[in-house]
C-alpha cells in the first residue's frame, strides 16, 4: 500500500514540474513595445517548484498492489461446505428406522393375529366333545394308532378330592423328625479358621459364649406330633364311596356332612364332584361357586367348573367363563376351558392368546404346554409349535397326562427347530 502511495506522490510532483517549465519559459519571452513608447516590465513571480516526483511505478509493484486489494476484497471468502452428505445420511438412518418398525409389526401381527391362514394338513379339525373325551377316557388309544396330534386336549374330569384335612383313609403314619440337639464346644474341636485379622477376637467371643452357658441346658428336642387331624366320618365314608364308583353312597355321606355343616368345603366338594360324574351340571356348578363363596382360590373348584363346562352351548358359555376368569384371575383351569372353548370354534388366535395365559399361570403343567403348542400349529407357526410340543413332552415325562406324548415327540420331530 506504501509503495502505491509512494508512486502517486512521484507522478503528481512530475506533473507540476512540467507545468512549471512551461510557465518559466512563457515569462522569459520578449514583451512587444508599448503603445506610447514607454516600457513596462511586469515583476516576476516566481512560482514555487515542486519537487522531483516519484518515478513510475514498475509492473511487479503495480501486481502486487493488485494482489493486497484482491486479498482484501469479499470475494477472497473461503466457500461453506456442503451439507448434501449430511441429508443423506439422516435419510438412511430414517429409511431403516422405518424397515425394523414393519419388520416387527409383520411379526407381531403374524403371531396374534386370529384369521391366520391355516395350513392344509390342519385343515377340517375338530375339537374333541366332552363325549369322545369320556370314550377316551374308558378306551385309551393303542400305541402307534393315527391320532392327530393337532388336537387341543379338553379339561380334566372332575377331580375327586381328598378332605381338606390333607389326610386321606389310607395315608400312612410318617415318621417323628429327627431330635435337634444344640452344638456343643469342645476344647479340641477344630473350627473353620477365621479371617486373620479378627482371629483372636473370634477365639476370645468363642471362650465367653462357653464360659456364660449354663451346664445344665437340655437339649432342645422338636418331634411331629402324632395325632392326626380329625376327619369327619361321614366325609371319610364319602370319600370311600366316591373312589370305588359307588355315587349313591358318596351322595348320601356327604348330604349328611352337610347336615351336621352347612359350609363344609370337603362335603360340597364331594357333592359337586358326585352330581358332576351324574351328568348333573348344573347342580355340580352350584356347589362348586358355594365352595368359592366360601374360599374364593379354591383350586379343586375351578379346577371343577372348568371340567363340567357345556360346549353345546358356547353362546352361553363364554360369559361365563369370562366372568368367573374375572373374579378368579389366578385360574389356570378357567383360561385352558375358554381356550378350549375358542379352539373349538378355529378361532385360533383367541385359543393361543388364553392357552399362553394359562401357561403363564401353570408353567409346569404339561396338558396347557400341548394345548398351545396345538393352537401354534393351527397357526401357521412350525417353529414356535415345535418348541412348546417338546416342551409338554419333557414335563409328561412321569406324569399322568391326557395326552400321547409319542404322537406329540412325533409332530415336534416334523416341524422345523
């Protein structure tokens, strides 16, 4: 910039020099005569010189001041860099939040969904009747027959239950529990040796415990006290009958355990479970929902509603079950019946989602395992099928279960793992 101002200043001198040579050399002329013969001179003035002005700037200086202006001037700012890159990474992590979001609903939506398209060697199957179940019941299938493992187990017949007393006719005197004797110390016994650091406290604590306890202390002594609870006789007779087939002495027994009293649960039971085995439903069910008046988590009567459930009329049935499944949630056996009862409509979404909710509450029994591994099948799900059909025929193993457990190791062995 110096240099640029250095270079004006020599021309703008140059220049006045210039004009002021020329101004001397008009003023050095002759003046011409006067016009009445007298001589005039004017007095020059001298005009004040300038001084020698800057020699012309040369063609690298001139460059030079060029570049310092065009480093200087808006155009010399550095460019902002794209942000294309960065749009389309966001629309790519976009894209795959979007893929694994429908990914999981098609999964989701295959398992529960209730129309699911079958597959065509389930198609036609039939859900057995309480009927075919009793005929099971008395005929048990031979090894190796055709039955179609595709075919969810109906509830258990009703149960006959033991007096509430847990003390059958039968049951064996078990033997006293061995007596419990305190520990005692002995100077040469050896002891597990304590941290090195409070190894001495340890040792000083043992020898004031042994010196403070008193010689004479007895041993403590626990042992099972031998007297049975009392069982009324007429439930104990009930019993007997009722396990022999004998309905109408079971009957008679327990009306007269109720006699004595009215809210005997092992007699309502035993009643309930001798009008169910008649064919009397209705009556069955009554006793049944007096003995939940009275203990609302009864297992033996849930265990019974489910069993004397009507699936002629599932209308009718299916409020019901939704209503006792509402004021006894905890019931295993009240979810397997709905289930049951949905299978034998082919409304299979319906049947799994209450065989899981059984499951849930029974994981161990073996029966529920089949059921849902049943409705998976009619499901069109080989995979999910085939892990809860091995499953139920690794909790039958010793068990008594209602179904073959050869047929369902059979079909877990034909779908994929």
């Amino acid at each position: 910039m110096s240099l640029l101002l250095d270079a004006l200043k020599r021309a703008e001198q140059e220049k006045l020099a210039r004009e002021a040579g020329r101004a001397d050399g008009g003023l050095d002329a002759p003046a011409g005569p006067a016009s009445r013969g007298e001589s005039f001179e004017l007095e020059s003035i001298e005009k004040p010189r300038a001084g020698p002005g800057p020699a012309p700037a040369s063609p690298g200086e001139r460059a030079s001041a060029q570049t310092v202006f065009a480093a200087k001037s808006p155009s010399g700012v550095l460019p902002t860099p794209s942000k294309a890159p960065i749009y389309v990474a966001a629309a790519l992590v976009l894209l795959l939040i979007v893929a694994g979001g429908a990914y999981v609903w098609v999964q989701l939506n295959a398992i529960t969904n209730p129309y699911a398209a079958k597959s065509s060697s389930s198609a036609g199957l039939k859900p057995i009747t309480p009927a075919e179940q009793a005929a099971r019941a008395a005929a048990p299938p031979a090894a190796g027959t055709g039955a179609n493992a595709r075919t969810p187990l109906m509830p258990p017949e009703a149960p006959v239950p033991p007096p509430a007393s847990g003390v059958t006719p039968t049951l064996p005197n078990a033997p006293p529990v061995a007596a419990y004797r305190p520990e005692t110390v002995s100077p040469g016994a050896k002891r597990a040796k304590p941290p090195a650091q409070d190894a001495e406290r340890a040792v000083m604590g043992l020898l004031q415990e042994s010196a403070q306890r008193p010689a004479t202390t007895p041993p403590l002594k626990l042992a099972r006290s031998m007297e049975q609870p009392r069982v009324s006789p007429d439930i104990a007779a009930g019993y007997d009958n009722l396990v022999r087939g004998d309905l109408a002495g079971a009957r008679k027994s327990y009306q007269a355990a109720l006699a004595v009293d009215a809210n005997s649960v092992d007699a309502l039971l035993g009643l309930a479970t001798v009008n169910a085995r008649s064919g009397e439903r209705a009556a069955a069910a009554r006793d049944y929902r007096k003995v939940l008046a009275i203990d609302a988590s009864n297992p033996d009567a849930l265990a019974g509603l489910a069993a004397i459930a009507d699936y002629s009329r599932p209308d009718a049935l299916e409020p019901t079950l939704k209503a006792d499944i509402a004021r006894y949630p905890q019931s295993a056996a009240l979810q397997m019946t709905l289930g049951t009862l949905y299978a034998s409509q082919s409304r299979w979404g319906e049947a799994q989602a209450a065989f899981f909710e059984a499951h849930r509450l029974d994981p161990a029994n073996a029966d529920v395992l089949y059921n849902l591994a049943v409705s998976l099948d009619n499901m069109n799900q080989p995979r999910l099928a085939g892990e809860y059909y091995r499953r139920a025929v690794q909790q039958a193993r010793g068990r008594n279960v209602q179904f073959d457990a050869r047929i369902a190791e059979r079909r877990a062995a034909e779908l994929p793992r």
